[in-house]
C-alpha cells in the first residue's frame, strides 16, 4: 500500500522535493545529494546517514531493475515531511515487477554481490513498503525515517 500524501492539507515546514531522472548509475549519487541537501534545510542531520543509505539503496535498485528490463522510463524520487520529524523517501521506476528481499538472516555476507537493498531497508526504516502507481507499468518503494 503506498502512503497517503496530504501535503496540500499541511503548512509547509519544510520542503518537500522531487527529482526525475533517466535510469543511469550516475544519477544515484545526485537522489542521494538532494536527500541530503532536504535533511540540511530542514535541520535534521541526526537521521542522514540512515536516510542516504536506504536513498542510495532504493535509488540503486529503481535504476537496476530499469536497466535489467530495457525500460526507458525516468526514475522519479519524490521527498516529503508528512511530520515535522518524520521523513518519507518514494522512488518511483517504470520497470515491471515487484522486487524481492533477497538476503535473509541466515545468508552469509559473502555469498551474494547484490540482493541486500531491501533487506537493509527493512531493518533500518521506521517504515516501508511497495506499492503500484497508476495504470501502467512500474512500481514504488518508499520509506519512512523519523527522529
């Protein structure tokens, strides 16, 4: 289920963000830097490394399953405050499926490359999930991390 979005409802504390881009490695540095940059602004620093770690992992993963599948769509990840201290991470990507938790407790670290994304995403956010946007193709996956 994805998360409800009530920003036009809420005076804006702080600034929530988007940032649409082609599905290209490179960019995932640039998703990392404007989550970044909103922490910052907002005054939140105590929950970066947590938020730029699951940003970098979401982001990475989006831009992987695009790749993989040959679709061409953007790669959208939209930021928000639905509470002053609480931060909602949503990467959007066109490819079709769902991703999968690869990496379970009884893995060992050396026995896949890739995989632990979501897995990392589980255990740290607060709160996550995957959802499906619209008619076509594509899919969400979201966090939330507050302080």
């Amino acid at each position: 289920m994805c998360p409800s979005t009530q920003a036009a409802h809420r005076p804006h504390t702080f600034c929530d963000f988007s940032l649409v881009f082609p599905p290209d490695p490179g960019w995932v540095r640039t998703a990392r830097d404007a989550v970044g940059t909103a922490l910052r602004s907002a005054g939140r620093g105590g929950m970066a490394d947590t938020a730029l770690l699951l940003t970098s992992e979401v982001v990475t993963n989006a831009v992987h399953a695009c790749r993989s599948s040959g679709c061409a769509e953007p790669v959208t990840v939209y930021g928000e405050w639905p509470e002053p201290a609480t931060l909602r991470v949503l990467v959007h990507d066109g490819a079709p499926g769902l991703p999968v938790r690869q990496w379970s407790r009884g893995d060992s670290v050396g026995d896949s490359v890739g995989g632990r994304g979501l897995y990392l995403v589980g255990v740290c956010a607060d709160e996550w999930g995957v959802c499906r946007h619209g008619p076509g193709r594509g899919k969400s996956v979201w966090f939330e991390l507050g302080e």
